[in-house]
C-alpha cells in the first residue's frame, strides 16, 4: 500500500468507536526499514489555533493497529 493511499483514510479508536484523525507521517525504523508507528494528526475543532501553534499528533505504535481497511484504519489507543 502507497502512503498516498494510508493518508486518506480515517485513524478510529477501537474502544470508544470515536475518530482520532487521520495519518499524517510515518516513524520508520532505518535499521530494519519497517515502519515502527504511524502518526496520526487529530481531528480539532479549533482548527485556526492548531494552524498557528501546530497541530495536536497522537504516535501509535505499529503492533496497536488492529487492521487497515478500505476505509479506515482500526487501532487500540491507550490515550
């Protein structure tokens, strides 16, 4: 799958059903070149704030995603 395509998809919280965000970067191991998290930039509804001082990510750890589907990408978010 094309980080393109990782990119469209909505990151939702397992537990709660909620939406977190969506994926924004990657954390890539270069010793091993796997990726080790996926980082998740949250959904805001204070998105002018976000624009001046950066918007709010979320570092989910590769083994805390459950699956990659069509549409969205299920995780278990400890935060």
């Amino acid at each position: 799958m094309r980080f393109i395509k990782m990119q469209s998809k909505d990151v939702v919280n397992v537990a709660t059903g909620s939406k977190i965000g969506y994926v924004s970067d990657l954390e890539i191991d270069e010793r091993c070149q796997c990726i080790e998290a996926i980082i998740v930039e949250r959904y805001s509804l204070f998105k002018l704030i976000c624009f001046f001082k950066g918007p709010p990510v979320l570092i989910i750890p590769i083994e805390n995603i459950i699956t990659i589907g069509d549409d969205v990408i299920l995780v278990r978010n400890s935060h």
